[in-house]
C-alpha cells in the first residue's frame, strides 16, 4: 500500500498545497486548533477522490496507531514511514525533502492523532 501511493505521478496531497501544508507545520505554536483550521480551508483544493481516500487512509492509521501498546506503531512511528509518501515537494530537491522531513512527519502524525479531515 505504501508502494502505491509512493509510486503516484503526484502525491495523494497535490503538489500545489505543499507549500502552504509545510508552512502550517513550521508555525505550529502549540495550538492544534489553529492547525486544523488551516488544514479544513486547504482540503478544499484536494480533488474529491484524493479527499475520500485521505480520510480512509488516515481512518486506519489512527486504529493502528490505537493499539500501539501491542504493534509499536505510535502516531510518531506511522508518520515517519507514511509522510514522505503522502507529502512530497514539487521539485524533487533532496535537500529541500530533507530539511521539510520533520514539518512532512509533523502533518502526518498530526493528521493520524485527529482524525478529522
């Protein structure tokens, strides 16, 4: 599953929201609830099929990450394996991919906790 949605032409979060997606991580001052406001106002430019399948996606990974006592797979662990296949730049920078790694995992893990797209 993880192939798959690594393998896409684009992202399952299109290239033209990366920025803005990036950007909510880095100014995250503690406040979730800002978070998700952005996040609600930047879902509305995901196509509605990527949309339905985000909203499966992250579905099964906050019950995963709900027995993490027994799997090991905490919120933190899902999103370092599943962020940079959800969220990738435009540009194909390495070094631009690896300075945004922890905003990527940040979204992901945030995206996994909540559960509220």
């Amino acid at each position: 599953l993880k192939a798959f949605f690594r393998e896409l032409s684009e992202p399952i979060f299109p290239y033209n929201i990366y920025p803005e997606l990036v950007s909510l991580s880095k100014n995250l001052q503690s406040s979730v609830e800002s978070w998700i406001l952005g996040i609600k106002t930047l879902l509305w430019r995901v196509p509605v099929q990527n949309y339905e399948t985000l909203k499966y996606l992250f579905a099964f990974l906050h019950k995963v990450q709900g027995k993490s006592n027994k799997n090991m797979m905490s919120s933190h662990n899902l999103a370092i394996i599943w962020g940079p296949n959800l969220l990738r730049p435009p540009i194909q920078d390495p070094l631009r991919t690896f300075m945004d790694l922890k905003f990527v995992t940040e979204t992901t893990m945030l995206f996994i906790q909540n559960n509220q797209l």
